[in-house]
C-alpha cells in the first residue's frame, strides 16, 4: 500500500471527505415530503463553542484554515492536534453557518418545526424540553391530520430561499432546497435564488462568512430575532407544525445583540449571501459565496490549471512543478453528480503548498463538485452541465482565461464559440462508473446540480395507490 500525499492525507483529516450531518435534515425531509404523513422535524443542534489557546473554533471553518497553515508549515502537528482536540467540545453538528444549520433554519421557515427549534444547541437543556414538546405536538398533529403538503407551499420556499440569503448559509442549500421542493411538487429555479438575493441583506454575522458561532447566535435571539428582523420581506402568513402561522411564532422575538444579528440598516451586506452565476462555461448556472472570499477575487481573470479529476488534484496539487501562480485559476473537472460519483464535496481545492507558504490563502477555483458549507474561499461550484456529461467544464484547457465577475453574474471562458465547438467534436465520454445494479440506476435517473441531484423519478407526480385498496 502506498502512502496518500501529505497534502491529500491532511485533507482528510481537515475534513475534506464527505460529512454526514449536513445531509440528514434534507434527507428525512424529502423523505417525509414524499410520504406526506404527518411529521414534525426536531433538529439535534450545533456544538458548543471550540477552543485553542484561548481562541474560538468553529468546527469545520477553522479545520480549513489550521489544516492551510500547517501545510505552510506555520504550525506544528503538535499544534494541529490540540487544534482538533479543542474543536469539537460538545455533541451536536457543526457550530458554524455550515449546511447543518443552513438546512434546519430553513426546515424552521418552512414550517416543520416547532418555534425556535433550530438553533439550539445540543448539548443545552432547553434541547431536551424542545424534544418533549415536538413529540407531544406530532401526537397531536396525528389527530388533526396535519401533513407536511399543508406547509410546503411556493410561498414557505420563497421564505426559505430569503433566509438562506440572510443567514449568508451554504451553497449546498440550493440543491437541498430544490430536490424538497421537487418532492412537493413545487419547481424552484435557479433564477429564483437569485431574484430573491437580490433584495436581502445579510444580517447573520456567523462563520464562515462573519465572525461569531451558533452559539452565540442562539444568545442574540436566534432564528426567531432573525426572521423578525427580515418579517416585511416574508410571507408571514405561512402554516406551520404548531398550528399558528409564521408569524405568529416569530412575534415576540427580539435581537439580544445586534452585532451577532445585525439590523437591516447595518447589514454585512445589502444583498443576499449566495449568487448564481451563469455564461459559457455555466450555461445552466453555478454558485458562489461572496462574502467567503476575498473581495479582490470578486473580479478576476486568469489562466486556467485543469486537474482532469480528483485523483490528479491529488497527484499534482502539491507538486514543484505545477506551474501556479496567485492569479491562477484552479479548474477540477469530472467531480459532479455523475463524474465523481455523487458530487462529493472537494470544490474547496486545496490551496498549492507553495504559495500558502508564500502567504496566499484565497485563489479562484471551478469544479462541477460541492464544498462543506463550513469552507470558505472563491470557489466556484456546482458548474451545470457538469464535466462528464459533456458540459462547457469538461472542454477547458491549461492556459485558458476565465472570467469571474461576481457583480455582473459572470463566467465566462475566454475562448472562441468555434473552437469550443471544435474541442466539443473531438471530446470523448468517460467510461460509466457502474453498468448493473443502483449504481447504474444512480447513473440513468440523478440530476443535475440546477436541478436538485435527486432521482428523477421521485419527483411529485401522482399519488400511489394505497396497496389495501388498488386491485
């Protein structure tokens, strides 16, 4: 067995794999969404604080930067270790905005909590008496039949999509968003992300993107505070699992400090925390986090170094020879829904050691792949179509320039529509990951980024036939 390069073993340990929690709220949710039986949604909570020689950690956001620093050799591995060891202090999910508490704030929003539910954290005590509640009130929701269809309306999406922006919450919180709403029978484009974006400022002032943890979001007022502060860009009539309507629940909630939840007059920013861009190189869209990267990287055009998959990222990446420089911009193909398989994480690409050693800590990056919402950076993702099925991604070259313009919701290569054209006529599909079994149904019915990564038919269509009654 041969040993994995330093800068790929870090990366595992930084948390570059996949993780677990920010899937399960979306995934029970879909899968409550299809069943349509009454159901009530009790998130577990973010972590306690971290901490490391008296600084706060949030986990995730600040394994990212550690795990950058140590590979400039600016710490020791015994620093990295009490780093990892002060970093999770409590049960509980990522204490960050990371896509945990993105996808339970929004699960709160729509209606499939009870008031106040999804920001409080695991290891308090109101969490337990929050379980109580929710287990009394889905009892009672039995009896009247209050099924999820009756909150899942085009309006309680608009409202989740409008605390996205206002958290500054995780990229992945678009496909998420998109796939439940496909179960409800509801089509949420990614255009709509980016009307709403348009007119919510930024108030949740939380890593990645801020500066303070969940923690003390739920000591500034929480969601409640948060959705109070934002009520006239709401549709605060929506239902919700408690019986009463949004807002309702969110009537006397109040900020408790105004730096960790701004106002709307000082906001981080006065427009929403996600932008999609779209031009030749994202025909059918992509996302990007401003206020994770650097503002300088906001407009940007450089050459491209193309990494054919992750496989050779995790060849070359490190290597003397990568021909690299700050300017560059870092392209990884083939690591969407179909390429990887299963659009795994890796779109936070791995700074080259030899410029973190230079002090470089941000760099534009592409792929058709995910991040964590806990990472940070100028990273593009969920480049649509992606790379092995054919799309623009998949045609780029070392040395291409490409233009990133945030403000404009621009992508573009800089390379001519007839020898794209050319490149596309000489391109060749990769073989199939799988030819029997799921895997090849995975491969013949998942969709695209743009339209949620989940199985085509599992969209809302007709009802089953109950099998006591169908003959």
């Amino acid at each position: 067995m041969t040993e994995a390069p330093s800068a790929v073993r870090n990366a595992r340990r930084a948390g570059f794999s996949r993780r677990c929690c920010d899937k399960t709220t979306p995934a029970l949710l879909l899968g409550a969404t299809s069943m349509n039986l009454p159901a009530i949604y009790l998130p577990a909570g973010p972590m306690l604080r971290g901490n490391w020689k008296g600084e706060q950690l949030g986990s995730g956001t600040d394994r990212w930067k550690y795990w950058a620093e140590l590979r400039a050799g600016r710490i020791t591995e015994d620093d990295w270790r009490e780093v990892e060891e002060g970093i999770a202090r409590s049960y509980g999910h990522c204490m960050v905005m990371g896509t945990a508490s993105t996808m339970t704030s929004a699960a709160e929003t729509l209606g499939l909590t009870l008031p106040g539910a999804a920001s409080i954290p695991a290891a308090d005590s109101n969490h337990p008496r929050m379980a109580t509640a929710s287990g009394r009130r889905i009892v009672e929701m039995v009896w009247e039949d209050l099924r999820p269809a009756e909150m899942l309306t085009p309006k309680a999406f608009d409202n989740a999509i409008t605390v996205v922006h206002a958290l500054s919450g995780s990229t992945n919180a678009l496909i998420h968003l998109i796939a439940m709403a496909g179960r409800a029978g509801i089509e949420i484009k990614l255009d709509r992300f980016d009307e709403l974006a348009q007119r919510v400022p930024v108030l949740a002032n939380l890593r990645p993107a801020g500066k303070y943890l969940m923690e003390d979001f739920y000591y500034a007022g929480g969601l409640r505070a948060l959705l109070k502060e934002i009520a006239p860009l709401l549709d605060t009539g929506c239902s919700t699992v408690n019986g009463k309507t949004l807002g309702e629940n969110i009537e006397a909630a109040t900020i408790h400090n105004t730096d960790v939840i701004r106002t709307r007059e000082k906001a981080l920013s006065q427009s929403g925390g996600l932008t999609v861009l779209r031009g030749n190189l994202a025909p059918d869209g992509a996302v990007i986090k401003p206020l994770a990267a650097e503002s300088r990287l906001h407009k940007h055009t450089g050459p491209a170094i193309v990494f054919k998959d992750y496989e050779d990222l995790r060849a070359r990446i490190d290597s003397d020879d990568l021909k690299v420089d700050e300017n560059s911009v870092l392209v990884m193909q083939n690591a969407g829904p179909l390429g990887a398989p299963g659009m795994p994480e890796w779109g936070q690409l791995p700074i080259p050691k030899k410029l973190l050693k230079k002090g470089v800590r941000d760099m534009v990056r592409i792929s058709d792949a995910r991040m964590s919402g806990t990472s940070y950076g100028t990273c593009v993702l969920h480049v649509s179509p992606e790379a092995y099925v054919g799309g623009p991604l998949a045609l780029v070259r070392d040395g291409d320039l490409i233009e990133l313009d945030v403000a404009a919701r621009k992508l573009e290569l800089k390379v001519s529509g007839e020898e794209l054209a050319r490149r596309k006529a000489t391109w060749k599909p990769r073989p199939p990951h799988y030819t029997r079994g799921y895997g090849r149904i995975f491969s013949e019915h998942i969709t695209q980024a743009d339209k949620g990564c989940d199985f085509d038919f599992l969209h809302h269509g007709a009802p089953t036939p109950d099998p006591d009654t169908h003959h």
